[in-house]
C-alpha cells in the first residue's frame, strides 16, 4: 500500500487510495495487460478523480529496465543440502543459457511462502520479472501466485498448462506424455498399472499425466482401476513408501507409472526389497529423465521433458511480458526414453 496523499497528487497516492503498490500503479496507467482490467480501471479512475497528471521525466527515468531476471526456486525436499529437485536444476542451464544470449543478467534465489518476491525483486528495481519453478501444493501456491498477477508483478512459470493458470505458464503436454507412457506398458503386455503420485487439483501436473495414462489404457482395452493410484510428492523417500503401500494392499500389478523419476527410484528401491524383480514382475516408468534415471539398476524407463526448450520458452514469456506483447501459455512435448526397467515379458 501507498503513502497518504500529500500536496500535488502522486502515483503514491494514487497506490494508497487504491491499496496497492506504487508499481501496479505505473503499469496500469501505461496499459500494462499485467494488471488485472478491474484494477487497471479503478487506478485510472482514482488518478482522474485527484486529476493526477504523468511528470514524464519521473516516468522515464522509472521506466529504465534493469536487464536482470531473477529465477526463484521453491524449496523441496532432498536428501542433499541444496533443496532444489534435480529436475530443475538441470533446467538452470537452459534459462541460464536463454539469458546469456538475450544479454540479461540472471539472480537466483529460494522462494518462501512468506517471503514479498515482489518487493525482494521487481518493485525494487533489481529485476524486470521473476522466472518461478517448483510450487509444492499448488491450491496453496495459487493464492500467492494471484497475489503477484493483482500487484501487477511479471513472471512467467513452469507447470501446468490450462486456462485457469495465474500468469504465463510454460510447461509439458503431461496428458499426451501420459498417453504415450500407458501405451508404452500397454503394448509391452501389462494389464494392472498403478500410479505413484497424487492425482487431484493439489498437484496438476501429476493428475495430467495420471488422466493421460488412463485415457491410453483405456484405449487399450484395459481398465484404469482408481484403488492402484497412491499419492506420493516428488522425493525417494515418498516413491518408496507409496511402493510400500501399494504392496501392502494386495492388490495385483504388473506395472507402476510413477510421476517423477524420483518416485521411481525410490519405487524400484522398495520393489527390490520386497522381491519383486523389474522388469520381470513389475515394469517401471518414471517422468523427468534426471541424470540419475540412466544410472539405476535396470536403467529407468522415463518421459523426457524438454529441458532445453523450457528454458527458451520461460525467459521468451516474461520478455514478452516486460514489453507488453501477448504471447500465449505454451505446451512443450514429452519424449518416451525406453530402458531396461519396462522390457516386454
């Protein structure tokens, strides 16, 4: 929120009468699609009520970019120190690279729920827009995310793409890429696949590629069956357990399409220990293709996502915010990288 109004009116007090940032006011009333229509139309209306006239070397002057972007990961659990999942780490080099050729500076930091990236960042001047990866509970995330598209914040993030998603999204196709994983184990003679990963609105990616995977079985003519889908988050030690629980409960299968490849190890991991050899009883395929997938023991079948046309697309997206074009969500293909962990029987 802005300052009381004083003397000759300001963008300051246009900010405090209108609740919020100094910012937002700015690129409302150049017509930045940033900001909300609604917000946009009462700071327009506000400045004609205290007949607030631009001081255009002030604008100017504020208008001057900073050639920076910062990109903020969301913290995840590893069993390392750096809790970044290697996923996006691999992603760092792209963006990193995408950077470097648009002769940008890059800051990297954590994102904190508790944190004002906003202040931290854009509205400091310290970057022209945010590059966002990873988001945990995104029901939870979502509040935070259309905090920044009110306050008029640019950024562009990875997940997942749909007409709902707050700002611009760049991210994999998970329905087709769960189609070509079903039709993968399908056509290698599996009947009973269960799914490791939460399924629902909480994290919709992984319910992309699990209604993906349904759909193809389908197709199959085999019958998706909802009781061997256990909900995991993206770490060893809950692919593990979700594997634990699926064995636990009886239930029979022939097949597990994890949605990670860290769910897949740590799958595969409690497969071994409980007997049951890959490929020979259970075939396995992940999702990411992160370097550790071509290093398990049979290597791990899994969805490449485009890494490097990721970084490309998200540095592309918040370019095209900053200077105000449209430049719709984008979807990025996933690619089937068959190995010894799903061999026909």
């Amino acid at each position: 929120m802005g300052r009381k109004p004083t003397g000759r009116p300001t963008s300051f007090d246009i900010a405090y009468a209108a609740g919020v940032s100094q910012p937002t006011v700015s690129r409302a009333l150049r017509g930045d699609r940033a900001v909300s229509a609604k917000t946009r139309e009462r700071i327009q209306q506000i400045a004609r009520d205290l007949n607030y006239t631009v001081d255009k070397n002030a604008s100017s002057l504020r208008s001057q970019r900073s050639n920076t972007i910062a990109l903020l990961f969301f913290e995840d659990p590893t069993p390392d120190e750096s809790m970044i999942n290697p996923f996006f780490l691999a992603m760092l080099g792209s963006i990193t690279r995408a950077c470097a050729d648009r002769g940008l500076d890059l800051l990297i930091s954590f994102q904190r729920m508790e944190d004002d990236w906003h202040v931290q960042y854009q509205d400091s001047h310290r970057a022209d827009g945010l590059i966002l990866l990873g988001y945990g509970d995104y029901t939870v995330y979502r509040k935070r995310l259309d905090q920044l598209e009110e306050q008029g914040t640019h950024f562009a993030r990875w997940g997942s793409v749909s007409s709902d998603s707050s700002g611009v999204t760049v991210g994999t196709d998970n329905h087709a890429a769960g189609v070509l994983a079903g039709q993968h184990l399908a056509q290698s003679g599996r009947k009973a696949v269960a799914f490791l990963g939460h399924a629902d609105e909480h994290y919709p990616e992984f319910a992309g590629r699990y209604a993906g995977l349904c759909e193809s079985l389908r197709e199959s003519g085999i019958e998706a069956d909802r009781e061997l889908q256990f909900d995991a988050i993206t770490t060893e030690e809950a692919g593990h357990a979700a594997a634990e629980a699926l064995l636990a409960s009886g239930k029979a299968f022939d097949a597990i399409f994890a949605a990670s490849d860290l769910i897949a190890i740590g799958a595969m991991r409690a497969l071994a220990e409980a007997g049951r050899s890959v490929p020979g009883d259970v075939a396995v395929v992940g999702f990411d293709d992160i370097p550790a997938a071509s290093l398990t023991t049979p290597p791990l079948t899994t969805v490449m996502q485009d890494i490097r046309g990721a970084g490309q697309a998200l540095v592309e997206t918040l370019i095209a915010q900053i200077e105000d074009r449209d430049l719709p969500p984008r979807k990025l293909p996933g690619k089937l990288i068959v190995r010894g962990s799903s061999a026909a029987f």
